[in-house]
C-alpha cells in the first residue's frame, strides 16, 4: 500500500481537506501496513532495535536479496559492532573478499581460492581421496608406502594403500615389504586395480629380484611396473666394490 496523506485543505476551515472519519481512515491504513511490516499487525517486533546509525535484528529471517557496499579491507560492507576492520566485502568484480584486522586474508573469484600467504593449520589427517593432504602424511610418504604385501604371494604381489587409489597414473611411485620373494617374472596389484607386469631395464624380472621382508620400490609407467631397487642394489654393490677395491 502507497503511504496515504491526509488531506488538509488550502486553508482552515475552507472544507476542502480530509473529514475526520477519512482522515482516521488513513491513519489507521498506514499504522496497519507499518505494524504488519515490522511485526505481526498488532504488536511491534520485540527484538528490532536501533541508534542513530545501527539498525539491530534479533534472529532475523531474511528473504529476497540483501544488497551493500563493496567495503575495503580495513572497513569490510559485512562485520560485527565490536569489531569492525574484520569481515568480508567485496574488492573486485565477482570477487568475495575476506579481511582480519584490516588486513585482506583470502579471496573467492572465478578461478577459486586465494589464500594468498596464509597457512592452513589444525587440518585433520586425510583419509579419503578428496581429503586434503598434512604435510605430515607427505613427508611420511602415507600413501606410497604399505608395510606388507599380505594380499599377494610369490610373484603375484597385490598391495591396498589406505586410500585406495583410483586408477594407475604414469610416475606413481609404491614401496612395500614382500611377504614372499620372486623366482621369476613377477606382477602387482594396487588397490585391485588390476595386475601389471613387474619390469626392470625394459624387461620381466628374473630370479629373486625380489626378496623376502626387503623393501620393493616400483614405479608406474603407464603400462607396467619398473622395480627401483635393481638399479640401486646393483649401484651400491658397484660403489662398495670401488671402495674395496682402492
């Protein structure tokens, strides 16, 4: 409803304006449309309050848009009375801003988060494969390394890192304990993905390339396993022979 005025007339007393029960029509309109605005048509809203420059809503639910201003890192468009220099505005075209102590922390635009030179601490330890990764389990290598080989036996090693990997990707690297040495050309299994040949220098592996409770390296190549630890064996025989021998 339009804000309805009561008619005065152009002089006192010359009949024009508002009679009395017209004119307390309009009064009564206008009173209804700001009571059930602000309240529920017959009382005010008790937890509305406001100053000169704070208008405060107790529990509010709000429907539609809420529009303000862009903000700035030292005063942000949306914060708390007490604490004003922290919050969040809006520093650029489809950019969300995030401020503490007026000074800009992160931002949200088309392209992500940028977290700029803040760290992220207190994270729990990742256990699935959308988790994040603590730099705890990258320097422990949590997800290269699986202590047994218990679902293979010899020649046929299968391994379940915690997670599961997906899918084999060339340059994944896997370190286990075999729970059973080789005696001739080997395969390995991760996370029941599938059986791929155990290689080294272009070919199957032979004999006891992989022994009992030593620790397996291997490396994916996009199409079978390359053991590591032939190449490196036969390097520290080669340097300890060196060394021997003068």
């Amino acid at each position: 409803m339009a804000y309805q005025a009561i008619g005065l007339g152009t002089t006192a007393g010359d009949g024009t304006g508002d009679d009395i029960r017209v004119g307390g029509t309009k009064v009564n309109a206008n009173f209804s449309e700001v009571y059930t605005l602000l309240g529920d048509g017959t009382d005010l809203t008790s937890g509305m309050s406001s100053t000169a420059s704070v208008v405060t809503l107790a529990g509010p639910t709000i429907t539609g848009v809420a529009a303000f201003a862009d903000g700035t890192n030292s005063a942000p468009s949306i914060t708390n009375t007490g604490d004003t220099n922290t919050g969040m505005y809006f520093s650029a075209a489809d950019t969300i801003a995030f401020t503490t102590g007026g000074t800009q922390r992160a931002t949200i635009d088309s392209t992500g988060l940028n977290l700029q030179s803040v760290k992220i601490t207190g994270m729990s330890v990742g256990t699935a494969q959308n988790d994040g990764l603590t730099l705890r389990q990258a320097q422990a290598q949590a997800f290269s390394y699986i202590a047994s080989d218990s679902g293979g036996s010899a020649n046929t090693y299968a391994i379940a890192p915690s997670p599961a990997i997906a899918a084999y990707a060339a340059g994944q690297q896997f370190h286990f304990i075999a729970a059973n040495g080789s005696t001739g050309a080997s395969t390995l299994n991760v996370s029941s993905l599938g059986t791929k040949n155990i290689y080294v220098q272009g070919s199957a592996i032979s004999g006891a390339s992989i022994t009992t409770a030593g620790i397996t390296s291997v490396i994916y190549d996009g199409t079978q396993f390359q053991l590591m630890n032939d190449k490196l064996d036969a390097g520290i025989g080669l340097g300890l022979a060196i060394a021997i021998g003068g």
